[in-house]
C-alpha cells in the first residue's frame, strides 16, 4: 500500500470515529471506553471477554456513526453472547435497551 493510500484510509477513519462519537450511541460508547481491565476480567477469567469487549466497542461504535436504531444495537449486541451482553450490562444505558 503506498503512502497515499494509507493516508487517505487514516482519514477516513478519523472521519468515522468523529462520526461515533458524535452520533446516537456517544455517551454508551464513552461508557464503555471507560470500563477498566479489571471490571471486564471480572466477566470471564481467560482473554475472550476481552475480544468480545472490542467487538462490543466496534459494534456500538458502528452503531452511532451509522445512527441505527435500538433494536438493531440489541441484535447485534446479543449475537456476542452471553460475554457481551454481561460487558453490555455494565452501562446503565444499554441495560435499558437489553431488557
């Protein structure tokens, strides 16, 4: 990949995590963001809520850029398991939208 390439795909991320985070799901991202290492671990003792913490990010990441509605964000949340909604659980706003 040139340099012009790998610049132009940096922006248009940049573009997309300013979209996130200013979108719809802004303060669950923030909240999410903020969990520590040792709240997640508490989940699951080996390295899987981990992974499934970052899809959870990217999905309610995606989710506010993309401004889709609640209960598109409870599918593709419960489609990460019982992992992910557990770490979903932790954010006061995506309880109400879980249950």
């Amino acid at each position: 990949m040139g340099v012009k390439e790998y610049r132009k795909r940096l922006e248009e991320r940049a573009k997309r995590n300013r979209e996130a985070f200013m979108g719809k799901y802004r303060d669950e991202l923030n909240a999410l963001l903020g969990l520590s290492k040792e709240e997640i671990d508490r989940i699951t003792p080996d390295t899987t809520d981990l992974e499934v913490y970052a899809q959870l990010i990217s999905i309610v990441k995606e989710a506010s850029a993309d401004n889709i509605d609640q209960a598109e964000l409870k599918d593709r949340i419960m489609e990460l398991g019982k992992v992910g909604v557990a770490i979903a659980k932790r954010i006061p706003a995506l309880i109400d939208l879980l249950t």
